[in-house]
C-alpha cells in the first residue's frame, strides 16, 4: 500500500497552535463534522439525544454539537472523532435525514481568552459585521470574513471557534494572526 | 444598508447578492396553452419602477436562504422582508 504522510490543513505535521497575548489560537483537527437536512415535510430528529437548535444558534450535549446553517439544517460536531466514520453513525441516529460526510471539508480554529470575553468580542468586532453584543454564548452564523465564507461559533463567553473551507485555511490563519498581534 | 432577515434579524447587505424583480418566482407553465409568448414576457419583460418594489435577494454569505425584500428604489428604505419559500407556497395556496 502507498505510505502516505497526513498534513494539516496548513500544510504541517502539528496542528497550528499559537499565543497572542491573552488569546490562544489553535487548529483542531480532531473534530469530525457532518451536515445534517430535513427531507421535506419531516420531524426534527434528536440525534444522539441531542435537541437542534434554532436559527443563529449552537447547542452541546450528549457528547456532540450541533449548530444551524439553513431552514432545516444543522451542522454535527463531535469532538475527537475525526478519524471515525462520523457520518454513518449519525446515520444511524438520525433516520430519514440527509446526512453528508463534512470532516476535513472545514478547518476549524478555536480562540480561548484567558482574560475573559473583552479580547474575543474585539477580536469579532475586527474581523465581521457583526452585531457583537448580540452573538453571545450559543450563537453560531455564516458570515463573510475577508472575503471568505465562514462560520462563526461563540462556545461560552471566552471562546469562539471560526470555521472556514479547508482551501481557505491559511488565508483565515493568517488574518487570525495579524488580526490578534493588533489588538496586544 | 442592513436586511432584516426573518430568522436571523438585521444582516449586512453584503452578505446577500441580488437577483432582481420577486415575479421570476411565478415561472409560467412550460405545457400551457400560450406558454411561448407567457415566457417571453416572463423572461425579457420586467417592471422598473421608482417606488417600492418586490426583489429576490440570496444570502450567499449567510444561510443561503432566498428573501422577498421589499424595497423603496428612490430611498433605498427596507420595508420588508420574507423568505421566498413562503411566499412560493402560498402562491401555490400549500401551508407555508
């Protein structure tokens, strides 16, 4: 079989991880991600006992995430389970629906605070057009960022993870970088 | 200039791209009696009116969701906005 060598998104061997001040940037890789659509006319599902959540927002439990991209859409997050067939479990725990295989389609950045929600909520006010005060904990949007397409994910109030296509990947580091070395 | 997106509340206009008059939603019937000439003027012939006026709108860098806006062409004011799947179906007299 051919031996082949797994980089990251940015080209690397690790995972891109990296301190600007009070905020911690890092790649997560490890989150595997699939989406998940209604056919028409049919009930919301609770995949993995997890209740989906309405438009603009995110919701955790049960061991998986869940956040909404579209009228009857959602986007799964289980974290740690990138190496495993995400898709066809959740298959199994969501009968009817749409499910399609997003792992690695998506590169994920997660930005924790260590001094609170003051240096993420500058950091959103930098980079979308976004109502900040509004996109508190739970929320998660689409939005454009630089140009790019992205999704936006306020964990808690001292966490943010953005999501873009992995092709995009360096182009969204890079802004992260810039962008955070501007606010020290 | 902000739309008010009916799920997710006031939203950056560049965040959409614009498709044009709201009528492209009633696409004629292609079997009908008459269907060549309903389509020409579905396809060559549009209102250009200075005053409000119904539009499709596609939030492209959003939940890609099709709206019916209304908009003042001469203020450029907002004074509405639904999702075109709604309107679509209760054209069609189904449940929105």
């Amino acid at each position: 079989m051919t031996d082949l060598t797994p980089i990251t998104a940015l080209g690397a061997d690790k995972p891109a991880k990296q301190q600007f001040g009070p905020l911690r940037i890092s790649e997560n890789p490890a989150a595997a991600l699939a989406s998940l659509a209604l056919r028409r006319g049919a009930s919301r599902p609770m995949p993995m006992g997890l209740e989906l959540p309405g438009p603009g927002k995110w919701a955790a439990g049960h061991g998986v995430a869940a956040f909404w991209t579209g009228p009857d859409q959602w986007m799964i997050e289980a974290e740690n389970r990138a190496i495993e067939d995400f898709a066809a479990d959740l298959t199994a725990h969501a009968a009817g629906c749409s499910i399609t295989e997003q792992t690695d389609g998506w590169t994920v950045f997660e930005i924790v605070s260590e001094s609170g929600d003051a240096p993420i909520r500058a950091m959103m006010e930098k980079l979308v057009n976004l109502d900040v005060a509004a996109f508190g904990p739970g929320s998660a949007t689409r939005t454009g960022l630089h140009h790019m397409s992205v999704f936006l994910i306020r964990r808690s109030g001292d966490r943010l993870a953005i999501m873009t296509m992995r092709s995009t990947a360096s182009e969204l580091w890079h802004v992260l970088e810039e962008t955070a070395k501007g606010l020290g | 200039m902000l739309i008010p997106h009916p799920l997710l509340g006031l939203r950056d206009a560049q965040e959409f791209t614009y498709l044009g008059d709201a009528r492209l939603i009633e696409r004629p019937d292609g079997m009908a009696e008459g269907a060549e000439a309903a389509f020409a003027d579905y396809v060559y012939l549009r209102d250009n009116p200075a005053g409000v006026h119904r539009e499709l709108w596609f939030h492209e860098q959003g939940d890609r969701s099709w709206l019916v806006v209304t908009r003042d062409t001469v203020t450029h004011e907002i004074l509405g906005a639904e999702l075109a799947r709604d309107v679509a179906l209760r054209g069609k007299g189904g449940a929105a």
